[in-house]
C-alpha cells in the first residue's frame, strides 16, 4: 500500500504515549529500550526498527560524504505502509555547520528533504500541498538522537505517525554535548491540543547509536565504525 492510499484517513486520533514514563528534566526514566525488547509496536518487529535506525546513521555518510561528522545528528523517514521493511522516503542529517543554518538539525533537513520529496512534479508521489502535509501522518521518522525540542515540536506539527530516536538527551548531556533539558515526551505532552497522534519509542539501537556522539568530547572514546582517531578528531578512514 502506499502513501496516497492513506490520504483520506481522518488526522484527528488520540496522542499515543508510552506507559509508565516518569519524566524529569535532567535524569529521566522515560526509556524504551526497544533493541532489547521482543515486541512488535504498530506491527512493526524490532529488527525492522533497528534497519532504519541504522540508516538514519547512515545518512550522515549520504549527505555529508563522512561517516563521521562532528554533529552527527542523521535522520530518516519512513512509510510503513509500504511492503517488507517499509519504503525510505527521505533523510537528512545536521547541517549547521555546512550552511550556517543555526536550526537545520538532522529532523528539520529530513522534514524540508520530504516536502521536496512529496511535491515534486517529476518525483514518485507529485503530490499537492495540502495532499503532502496530510501524508506525513502516515510516516515514521527515525533519528539516532533524541530531538531537541524545536524538532519534537516540529515533529508534533508535521502530524508524523511515529517518531522514533536513538541516544537520550541525558545520554547527549552526560557525553559533553550542551542541550535544552527539555525531553521529548514533555513536548509531547503538551502538544495536545494539535489534534495529530504520534507515537514516541525511544532509545532504540542505542548501542550503534551511542558512539556516533561519544568522540567529540572525550579523546579517548572509541570512534564509530569506518572512521579512526587523527589527533582529537574522528576522520574516516582513519587510523
């Protein structure tokens, strides 16, 4: 089945969080260690969840040309409709210091890398305006880290089915890396107004996720795979 089956289906569903989810600002327990867990969410088995996550680090490589880049924040979006695995629609990974772009984070590239995607007249979809932001209602977005809340938020208006991260934003914090402590399920909990539903799974795979954010700030962490140490950096292929 594919994206423009779905079109119709009506936007307006209950906000789906997961259970048991204590949230603190600065250590939170709202982890779904779905890479360890046997379940299938919305049908969908771990071992599909963990493919995509995958790719999403592998949209650093895509886009960028490394696979290891300082903000190495990749994302990928995802039609579950679609047969088998599911059908990539889109990527995109962290741009700020390639462009300037200070909000062009790895979700914000992919959601933009979509509409272009979703609109375009000589693509597979050649979808309308309006036909395109009803679509993503029935995507999933894979990203290896946890959105900051400029992307959950941007997440939340985008309608998406699913959102789906690696690394924690404490896991980011505790690695060096400054964040606003605001976690996604707390923008999530306030975004019912939106009249959307997406459901959150979190820190999936985090054992291929983590050491993609681990090197930047401590020299002597490992360095993520096909990349090696050159000084107090990570470089592909490097020693």
């Amino acid at each position: 089945m594919s994206i423009r089956s779905f079109l119709p289906i009506a936007l307006a569903l209950a906000l789906l969080l997961p259970r048991a989810l204590g949230h603190q600002h600065h250590i939170r327990s709202d982890s779904n260690a779905l890479a360890q867990a046997p379940l299938a969410i919305n049908g969908i088995p771990p071992s599909t969840r963990a493919h995509w996550m995958r790719k999403a680090n592998e949209a650093l490589q895509h886009v960028h040309g490394d696979p290891c880049p300082f903000g190495a924040f990749g994302a990928a979006i995802v039609n579950h409709t679609a047969p088998g695995l599911g059908e990539l629609v889109c990527i995109g990974a962290n741009s700020n210091r390639q462009t300037g772009d200070p909000t062009l984070h790895g979700e914000i590239a992919a959601i933009q890398n979509c509409t272009r995607v979703l609109t375009s007249p000589s693509g597979p979809y050649n979808l309308t305006s309006p036909a395109a932001l009803a679509a993503f209602s029935q995507l999933s977005l894979y990203t290896n880290a946890e959105s900051c809340p400029m992307c959950a938020s941007a997440i939340r208006w985008a309608g998406f089915k699913e959102y789906i991260y690696g690394t924690s934003i404490d896991t980011l914090v505790e690695k060096g890396w400054g964040q606003i402590r605001i976690g996604s399920m707390e923008v999530f909990r306030e975004s019912f107004d939106l009249g959307t539903a997406t459901r959150l799974i979190g820190e999936v795979l985090t054992n291929e996720t983590d050491v993609y954010f681990g090197w930047q700030y401590d020299l002597e962490a490992e360095c993520p795979e096909g990349c090696g140490r050159v000084g107090s950096s990570c470089k592909a292929g490097g020693e």
